[in-house]
C-alpha cells in the first residue's frame, strides 16, 4: 500500500501494537497447505485496532513466504514492517513491495529467533547502503538493537529514523536482573530520543512482563508475535490482541 496512507493510520503519541503474524505462517508450513493463513490474522488485527502488522521473511522462508506480503498489503490498509536481514536478496524484496517500514534484524540459519541485535556499530560499511537505499524508496528503516549506547550511536551515524530495541534480555531475566535491564531499556528509549530517533521496542513481550515496557514514555511503538499467536489458541486472535492493547494502555 501506498506510504502516505500508512503514515495516516499512524497515531502520534500514542504507544502502537504490531503484531507480528510469523507464527500463524509456521503452523501453517508445518502442513504444507495454505491453512491457518496470515493474510486472516492480518485483517482480523486491523479489526480489533491494532496498529500494524510486522513479518519477517527469513531467508529460508521458515514462515512468512514471499507471496505472503502482497497479499497482506492488499488485505488491510494497516502499515506493513518487514524485518529483513541486510542481504541484497531482502533490499531488492523490499524495494519491490515498498512496506511502509523496514526493520533490519540479524539473521543465523541454525537461530530460533532473531537471538541478540544487530551489530549497528560494527557493521557501519554493510548497513549503511541497504539504509541509504531503503531510505530513498520512502521506507522507514528501523535497527533491531540491543539497549547499548555503542548501538544507538551507531543507528544515529546511520541515519537510521527509528531503533527497535531488544527486549529478550529483559524478558527472559528475573528479579534484580529484570530492573536492570529494564532500566537498559528506558535509559536508552530516552538517548534514542533525545537523538530525534524514534524508538521501539519488542522480543519476548507478554501480558506478564508487558507494561514495564509499556510505560516507558520515550517508546512509540511495540511489536509482539508469538505470545499472542500463543495465546490465540487458546481465546482467539481478537481476544489475545485486545487484551494485550488494554495491558499497554494502562501502564501508560
Ligand atoms: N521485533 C523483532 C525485530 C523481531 O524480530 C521479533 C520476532 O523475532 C519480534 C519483535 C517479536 O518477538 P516475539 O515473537 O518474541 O514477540
């Protein structure tokens, strides 16, 4: 979809939902055929007022598949984020389906996940064509960071308009170690900030540990997607989305 139509569904000042629909595309994989399809849990995300979809084409199309961004931008007039590694096989994907952003994320075949952030700061030389390229076409490139000043000042070197900041640290820690990487997360949302760069956060978000992201008031935007993609098994993609939205706007 066109990028001026994207940036109206944007809200200023208030903290966004993207839901990231990758898993709805694994179940489906896992069989082959075309059901559960993440075209469905698009459109029912733009049904219950989330902010965006976010989906990540990995390079060995474990879930999301090329195909699959056309027919998600022709399905909702909710802004697409594409999470790409830096390849020019991904640029040149993006380029072609012009998402309303582009989210650059590290990426290891053997990974899970996308496990740690990327390496803004040692990586200058590589980053900076794919963002300058990005850039031009009128994407919004977004680094997927971990919370370190060395990051930030290297998305800043970069140009780069948005950062979305690793919340897996933080996630998967407990007690003491969750406030300090809390407080990672908030200190650098504000430096991100303070540097006109917007920032975002996102990885390992649930309705338990949501809302001290949430409440951090630097943050525009969060992206979430197998927590809630878990837990519409359970009550359903609206429920699940609703939920998660009414969990952010009360720690705000
Ligand atoms: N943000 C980015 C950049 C991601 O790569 C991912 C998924 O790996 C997420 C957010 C969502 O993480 P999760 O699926 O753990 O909610």
């Amino acid at each position: 979809m066109a990028g001026a139509a994207a940036n109206a569904a944007l809200t200023p000042g208030r903290l966004r939902l993207g839901v990231n629909i990758d898993h709805v595309a694994t179940i489906r994989n896992a069989r082959g055929g075309d059901h559960p399809d993440p075209v469905r849990a698009a459109e029912i995300v733009a049904a219950v007022g989330g902010d965006g979809i976010t989906a990540h084409l990995r390079e060995d199309r474990r879930h999301i598949r090329d195909e699959d961004l056309a027919r998600i931008q022709a399905a909702t007039d909710l802004p697409l984020n594409l999470e790409m590694a830096a390849t020019e096989e991904m640029l040149e994907i993006a380029l072609r389906h012009r998402p309303h952003a582009a989210c650059i994320v590290p990426e290891r075949r053997e990974e899970r996940t996308t496990e740690g952030g990327l390496d803004a700061a040692g990586q200058h030389n590589r980053l900076a064509p794919i963002v300058a390229r990005l850039s031009d076409a009128g994407i919004r490139v977004s680094l997927f960071i971990a919370p370190e000043a060395r990051q930030i000042e290297a998305a800043i070197r970069l140009g780069a308009p948005v950062v979305e900041l690793h919340t897996g640290e933080y996630a998967h820690a407990t007690g003491e170690t969750r406030a300090i990487e809390l407080k990672r997360i908030a200190d650098m949302a504000a430096l991100a900030a303070r540097n006109g760069i917007e920032p975002h956060a996102g990885h390992g978000l649930t309705y338990e540990n949501v809302q001290p992201v949430a409440a951090i008031p630097q943050l525009a935007e969060l992206n979430i997607g197998h927590y809630l993609i878990g837990e519409a098994i359970f009550v359903g993609l609206e429920n699940a989305v609703r939920r998660m939205r009414d969990l952010m706007d009360e720690a705000r």
